[in-house]
C-alpha cells in the first residue's frame, strides 16, 4: 500500500474508531505504572554558551538513543533553542545526564529569534525525515496579538515550514487563545501520518468555566481533518493567600499507540499559587468524541479519559512544574518507559526534573 493510500486508511479510521457514552473524569486505571527514578539537572548549568532552563517538551529519537529537549526561553537569556542530551533508563533507573548538543532555532530569514518573538513550547521528532516540528503559543498582550504557530526546523535549527493551524486558534480581539494558553502540547500518530495539538486552556471564544480546550488533529502535510473537546480537571487547590491563582491546562500531548489514531496520552498540570503543582496524565480517546472544528463547544461529546498516573502517588519526593513527556526505550520486562522534563522558569525556587516511569 503507498504512503497516501495508507494515509487516506488512516484518516477514515479517525471517523470509524467506536467511541464512549461520555467523558470518564479521574477514573484510576488497573494499568501498573511504577517510578523508576529521577535526576535532577543542576541550576545555572551552562552548556556551549548558554544557560540549561526552561525545558519545556522532551522526545526520544531511537536511531540516535538521544533526547531533544526545547527551552522555552523566548531569546531572553539566550536565543531561543533546543537541546540534544543523552541519558540511560533501565530496570533500576535513569543514569546522569549529559548534553551533547545546543543549536538556536532560526527564523524562514536565518536569523536567531529576537526577544520576546516567539514562546517555544513542545517538540517533536519527525519520524519520516528527522526534522523537528515545534510549536509556539503567540502573545496577546495589550495591543499585540501575535498568533500562535507549528513549526518545522532542521536537526542544526534551520527554518523549514510554518504549518497551518485553524482559523479559530489565531489570536483576534475577541476570539483565539488566552494569553500563555496556546498551543502547549503536540504529538505525530498513526505512524507520522498525522499530527496533533492541543490548547493548553479554553479558547476566548469558549466558556472558561466548563474547562474545555480543544484537540486538533490533522495530517501532516497540513490539512485540518478535526477538532475535539477535552475536558479538564478543576485546580487541585486554592490559591494561597489570595484566592484566585490557580489553573489547570494541558502541558503536553502523546500518541498513547504507534498506529491508533485517536488514543493519546494527556498530561495536565496544574498549579495554585501559595501551594505548588499537580500532576496528573490521562489516557484520552478521541474516538467518540464531536468534531466541534471551526465550532462552538456547546452540547458537544468531549473526548473519553481515564486517570493513568497522579505523579503524587509514585513515590517523588517533589513534584516540579512538570511540562513534557515522551516514550523512551523499552525495558526488557517489556514495559515502556514515559520519560517527564520539567520547566524551572530559569528561577533558583524550582527544579529541571528528568523522570523516569515504567508503563506496562
């Protein structure tokens, strides 16, 4: 079968998966999930020139045995850019970890991007041709609104694509993505033929107090085929000591299967002020889902989730602001290991966490 009647194959399998009754919010799994360990990237680490922080989104290229890591530095420290790094997870743990490479994402002018131009957020391997398909949340603040994007870069940084994204996440006065609740996760499926975003919080335009954001799928040569409603939990506490600064979003997004096109793995963080961070990963079903693409959310059938893991109950000593994930080598039990990077905001108040988990 040719790569674009396997595509097509794909595509219609999105619209044929039997879906569920209704959205399934905190239900545990019997699926085990054990920790198999941490390490802890030092504060202020320097590497070739720049200062290690803001990591953001991680993902393993198996050809390689590497991890690509993207800062979310927006060119305020340093460039904005994405990291390579190396680091063995076994049946007894995660060994140290040691950077290898360092390279600035470059604009379609060659140029670095200058400060405050660009929000990276997530990044992923292409496992057709090696590239690296990134994105970006935007700003909307005061006067500027700037639209979120997806982007594709060569393995040195080098501009390729600006991949299109629906009309509905485009920042506009009154509709588009709330500020810093953009395009936050991403993940390919169905074996590279697709590509999926996820809003990290509700749309503009959407009720915030219903706590849905959306799921886009779409192929990757970028077409548009869905939309999704997911629901998301409520914070896990007030705010201390003024109420009201506390959220839940979406941080990262992945392909739950190397073929099904509708099952992912959802990783919501949330945080109240005063309190710390949450975290919990959920497996999502878009199978029976509404297509709400280019409409409102009202009445609409979110997507189906089920409770994989609450990081509070592995056995963590901490819990940081947890904000990437990726599946990493298989162990020899057959497990799979899901690999977790956190962002430290580039403060000396919270930690670059790499963690390890094994997923049977």
């Amino acid at each position: 079968m040719s790569n674009l009647r396997l595509l097509a194959a794909l595509c219609g399998a999105l619209t044929l998966i039997p879906g569920t009754a209704a959205a399934e919010t905190g239900q545990p799994t019997d699926a085990p999930i054990r920790l198999l360990g941490q390490q802890i990237v030092p504060f202020g680490l320097t590497f070739d020139g720049t200062t290690v922080g803001g990591l953001s989104g991680i993902d393993y290229r198996a050809a390689t045995g590497e991890y690509v890591l993207i800062s979310d530095d927006r060119s305020d420290v340093n460039p904005a850019r994405f990291y390579t790094a190396r680091f063995d997870v076994g049946a007894t743990g995660i060994g140290p970890v040691t950077f290898t490479g360092t390279r600035p994402l470059l604009t379609a002018t060659g140029s670095p991007y200058t400060p405050k131009s660009v929000d990276p957020e997530e990044i992923r391997v292409d496992p057709w041709s090696g590239d690296y398909w990134w994105t970006q949340e935007g700003e909307r603040v005061d006067a500027t609104l700037q639209d979120p994007s997806v982007r594709v870069a060569r393995p040195d940084g080098a501009f390729v694509a600006d991949m299109p994204i629906p009309e509905n996440e485009r920042m506009r006065p009154d509709s588009g993505p709330q500020r810093n609740l953009a395009l936050e996760g991403a993940s390919f499926a169905a074996a590279g033929s697709l590509f999926v975003t996820a809003m990290e919080g509700p749309l503009v335009q959407d009720d915030p107090a219903a706590r849905q954001t959306r799921i886009t799928v779409g192929t990757r040569f970028g077409q548009i085929l869905a939309q999704y409603a997911y629901q998301l939990e409520p914070p896990f506490a007030e705010s201390r000591p003024e109420p009201g600064q506390s959220m839940n979003g979406v941080a990262s997004i992945l392909a739950a299967d190397p073929v099904d096109p509708a099952k992912f793995l959802v990783l919501e963080r949330s945080f109240a002020n005063g309190v710390g961070n949450r975290i919990r990963i959920y497996e999502a079903d878009l199978g029976g889902a509404t297509n709400v693409l280019n409409a409102p959310l009202t009445g609409a059938r979110p997507a189906s989730k089920r409770l994989l893991v609450d990081l509070d109950e592995v056995g963590l000593s901490a819990v940081d602001n947890i904000e990437g994930m990726t599946w990493g080598p298989r162990l020899p039990s057959g497990e799979r290991t899901l690999i977790l990077v956190s962002d430290n905001n580039f403060s000396d108040k919270q930690l670059t966490q790499l963690i390890a988990l094994a997923v049977r």
